[in-house]
C-alpha cells in the first residue's frame, strides 16, 4: 500500500467536488520537497520569465510585499478568507494565482520573506479542478504560530481546537524545528529542517491529533513514519 492511499485533500471553499489527494502529490510539490533558494534574488518584473522558482527581493514592509507579489504574479491582493476573526487588508491580503504559480512563489520567496517578517503561504488548494485557482495569503507577521491563530487553524468535528495546534506543534518544534508553507483553515503542511530522530513516535502523534489523517486504514502508521522521516514532510489535516 502506497502512502498516497492514506491522506485527504484540504476543504475546498469551491463548490465543486474534491477528489482523494494523496501524501505523493504532497512531495511532488516544490515548496514542500525543497527548501533551498536562489541566492540571488530576481527583481519582480523579470520573476515570471521562466518557470522556476519565482525569487523576489525582502520586503522592507509589509506594503511592499504586497507589491512585489502582485507585480510578480500579476493579481491584485485581496483580503484573506479566514475562520478566525475577520483578518484587516493592513494585516493580510489574499492572491487567487494558478498552482504552478503558487508552487514557484512559495519555493522562491517564503524564506526571504519571512526573515522580513512577513509570512508568505498557501491556504487552499485547487487540486487542478477547472476554473479553480489556488490561494496564497501574506500576514504581517514572521510568526508561524501566529499564522495558525490568525487562519483560525483546527478540526471542530474532532474537538480540537486552534489552541491545540498550536500547542501541539510548538511542542513538535521544541523537538524537531520545521517551517510551514500552507496554513489553512483545517490543515498544515510543511518540511522539517533534518531527518527527525523519533519519526515513528511523531507520526503517532500525529495520528492522535488529526485522525482523519488516517481515517479508514487499519495500520498507516509505517506510510506516516516514513513519510516523516524519509521525505522529512510534516502534515495534519482534519475533516
């Protein structure tokens, strides 16, 4: 059994259907199988000339991060849909772009800009349905915890609550650092920095705490393990 058999897609805020999306299509995407950046950053009118990572200069604000995406992605900033309180345009802005699009910006820019301190990320999928585009938020913070508060993280039908993320990955942090590229309202997704030692142990805990994770298969545990400690990739998720 393949790994990709044991992971669901994100909630999709579309109307049209989702299909299963499995932990490969996960690590096919760049943001989550890479973390290096070009070392020279590529002023924003020439980012989209190639279809490699879209490498923008830091941001001396957060206004001017909000220029440099919508220039580099040609979209206007809008404001970001969140579970949470409602989130003010001086804090955050949404960008609806294509997949590829969102994939290269997170892979070339999310470290530059949060060392700015403007968090850069991805918080709905499209899964390639037609017509749909992917949404990729910016916060005024470099604060990834803060993110998760903001984006109003969690899984309701779980009982649990955004404060329980947060604990429970600050917990995993302490542990096994890691950087999150997508913070959406009911799943994260990330990579660790270094093979973490104890992958069994995180997956269990993992599984504990979004069992819809696993939801359906009688021994994921192994996949998990090895999806934690091999591709190094951190994911939870909740119905």
């Amino acid at each position: 059994m393949t790994p990709s058999k044991w992971f669901r897609a994100p909630r999709a805020r579309s109307s049209s259907p989702i299909p299963p999306v499995g932990a490969a299509l996960l690590l096919a995407l760049s943001p989550l199988g890479a973390l290096a950046e070009p070392a020279v950053p590529a002023g924003a009118p020439d980012a989209v000339a190639v279809d490699g990572p879209i490498v923008l200069p830091a941001p001396k604000s957060f206004e001017a991060a909000v220029k440099l995406v919508e220039d580099a992605v040609g979209v206007k900033g809008g404001t970001i849909d969140s579970d949470a309180a409602p989130i003010a345009f001086a804090e955050g802005r949404a960008f609806a772009v294509d997949p590829r699009v969102a994939e290269r910006l997170l892979t070339g820019s999310h470290s530059t800009f949060r060392k700015a301190g403007v968090f850069l990320f991805r918080y709905e999928r499209s899964f390639g349905l037609e017509g749909e585009k992917d949404m990729v938020g910016l916060l005024a913070t470099g604060d990834q915890r803060a993110v998760i508060r903001r984006m109003g993280t969690a899984g309701p039908k779980r009982g649990v609550t955004n404060a329980q993320v947060v604990s429970w990955l600050s917990a995993l942090e302490r542990e096994e650092a890691f950087e999150l590229f997508e913070i959406g309202p009911d799943y994260v997704a990330g990579k660790f920095l270094r093979a973490p030692k104890h992958p069994e142990a995180i997956a269990r805990r993992a599984a504990k705490i979004a069992p819809d994770l696993v939801a359906g298969h009688t021994n994921p545990i192994a996949g998990l393990t090895d999806l934690i400690g091999k591709h190094r990739t951190l994911y939870l998720i909740w119905d």
